[in-house]
C-alpha cells in the first residue's frame, strides 16, 4: 500500500493532499472487504502511471483515484481499473507482442523464412485471418 501511495503522490500528486487520510481509506476499505485483494494495490499504482505510461488525462487519473480514496464510495481499486483503465494496458500489452513478432519475423524473411517451422506457420496463417477479419470490421 505504501509502495502504491507513493507511486499516486509522484505521479498524480493532486489525488492524495492528505497522505495520512488516503491511507485511511485504503486500510478501512480493506478492513470492509471492499478492496478483497492486497495485490489490487499494484492496480492504483498502475492507474498513477497511466497518465504516463498510456497517455491518460491527469484529470481522469485524479478522479479515478479519488474516487478509490473516498471511504464514502463503496468502489474499489479492481472496479475502477477494470472499467477504465485495463483495456488500454491490455492493448499495450498486445502491441508490445506485436513488435515482438514483428522483429521475430523480419529476422526470419532475411534468414529466407528458414526460423519458421510449419506449426507456426500453421498458426501465423489463422493470426493472418483473424487480423482480416478485425481490419475488415
């Protein structure tokens, strides 16, 4: 949790003006069960560095955050950043493997496509129809 707080002040220091409340909120919204998990701490620290890591607005980090904060609202770490903040990471996730595989596939066609056995190839050919598929929707 301290890890977390800390991570929220640096990067979005206008969601925590009082360190020792937001704590306070965390501790009793774990204590209610509405943050069930301590990993969740790991996902306010992800909803901080969105702001630089994916792009997102300093405003909608700050209210997401505040939203977390307020003993009042019953909402917890896990909710907000699975409706707001988990497909944009998601999606990171994928271009990053799609850079990967790309790099992986350049080496290959220079090599005379030699580094691909036929299961990949197998497999790059149903990736190639699902691709069209979302490129034609």
């Amino acid at each position: 949790m301290e890890r977390a707080l800390k991570t929220v002040r640096t990067r979005v220091p206008a969601a925590v003006p009082n360190l020792n409340a937001a704590r306070d909120a965390l501790i009793t919204k774990f204590r209610d069960e509405v943050i069930t998990n301590i990993t969740d701490f790991r996902k306010l620290s992800k909803i901080a560095t969105s702001v630089g890591n994916l792009g997102v607005q300093q405003a909608k980090a700050r209210a997401a955050i505040s939203d977390i904060l307020n003993v009042r609202n019953k909402v917890s770490i896990q909710e907000v950043y699975a409706e707001q903040f988990e497909m944009r990471y998601d999606e990171r996730k994928v271009t990053l493997s799609i850079d990967s595989l790309l790099e992986f596939l350049k080496v290959s066609v220079e090599s005379g496509g030699e580094i691909v056995g036929e299961d990949l190839k197998a497999r790059l050919v149903e990736l190639k129809r699902l691709i069209d598929q979302v490129l034609q929707a």
